[in-house]
C-alpha cells in the first residue's frame, strides 16, 4: 500500500476497528463494481457502517454522493471519515454510543 494521505486514514480507521470489535472489510473497486461505493463496510452488534475514507481536505466525488444518498435513503449509515474520530462522532449523534470502547459508552 502506498503512504498516501488517503490510505493512511484507511489504515487508522482499520485500526480503530479492529481494536474496537467490528468486523469489517475492504472494498475494491474494478470492473463492474457499483460506481462510487464506500471504502469499508463495518458490522458491530447488527448495525453496519459504510465508510468513506478521506485524506485532509477530501471530499466526495458525484458518484459517492449518490451512493451515500442511496445508502441513506433506505435506513443505512453512511460514514465519511478523516480518521477514528468521524466515527466515533457519527456513532454518538445517531444515538449509536453503545457500540463505542466501554470507556466512552454513551
């Protein structure tokens, strides 16, 4: 893997999750994959994030934005991330703390 700025947040947010308790995987992208599809799917406790990783100053290509719009629109998260923090964060405010390290359990 290249030490882009992109995959070092890929690598912090695998990280985090694996220290966390989430099963998770890697999406590739290649020749018939769903235009715009997240970088990782994360399943904890029956809820499932789908992750967007961005470097600093990133930001969603069209065809991201409508998969994030069609993951939303049928009752599914969707995650953009510049690290562990986005996260965490995006499991607090969707009333999701249960699923954080014991030690921050909202």
């Amino acid at each position: 893997m290249k030490h882009t700025p992109e995959n070092l947040v890929k690598k912090e947010i695998k990280d985090y999750l694996d220290t966390t308790g989430w099963f998770h995987f890697p999406i590739t992208q290649g020749l018939g994959s769903y235009k715009g599809i997240c970088d990782r799917i994360a399943i904890k406790q029956g809820v499932v994030l789908f992750i967007e990783c961005k470097a600093p100053g990133g930001y969603l290509t069209k065809h991201q934005k409508e998969f994030r719009a069609r993951i939303i629109e049928n009752g599914g998260y969707y995650v953009l991330a510049w690290g562990y923090e986005d996260i965490e964060e995006y499991l607090k405010c969707h009333h999701l703390g249960h699923l954080l390290p014991t030690s921050q359990n909202i």
